[in-house]
C-alpha cells in the first residue's frame, strides 16, 4: 500500500505499507522532509509497525509521537502528517 501527502506550506510525506492479520506491517515512512536525529526515522517505522489497521489518525499520530525520542526535532511535517498519509495508504 502506498500514499503520498503535501504538508500545506511544508514537505511531502510518503507512506509505504502492508496490513497482515489487521495491523501494520513493514511501515516505511519516507519524503523530503527533515528530522533529527536520522534514526528516529526507524523509531517512528517501528512505532507504527503493529498498530491496528483501522486506527484513527489520532491513534496513529499518538503512536508517532510516543515512538519519537525526546529530542527528536521535525521540520516540514509532524506527527499528525505521518497519521494523515498513513489513512491515506490504508483507503
């Protein structure tokens, strides 16, 4: 599953994804934004991988943010964006 979004006035957010058994897996979540530092990227994948499918976008944005290490920093996206190309890979 795939699905792309375009943060108003920000970077695009790319999700790349599979659903088994009802939940997330092989989460890959990609673009042109920035985070620091590098590895939180793989937080926020494994974060999500796991999650039930049919999450909300509140569910999922919580489950980036509670994945991210405390001093990771997200310039053109944020965590409701991932939750946003997430429901929109899953449609």
């Amino acid at each position: 599953m795939h699905g792309e979004y375009k943060v108003p006035g920000g970077k695009l957010v790319v999700a790349d994804l599979e659903v088994r058994d009802g939940r997330l897996a092989d989460v890959r979540i990609s673009g042109d934004f920035f985070l620091e530092p590098p590895e939180a990227l793989e937080a926020i994948n494994s974060g999500l991988n796991g999650m039930p499918a049919d999450s909300g976008e509140l569910e999922l944005a919580v489950a980036v943010q509670s994945a991210l290490p405390a001093d990771a920093e997200m310039f053109g996206f944020s965590a409701e964006a991932v939750a946003v190309v997430l429901r929109r890979a899953l449609a």
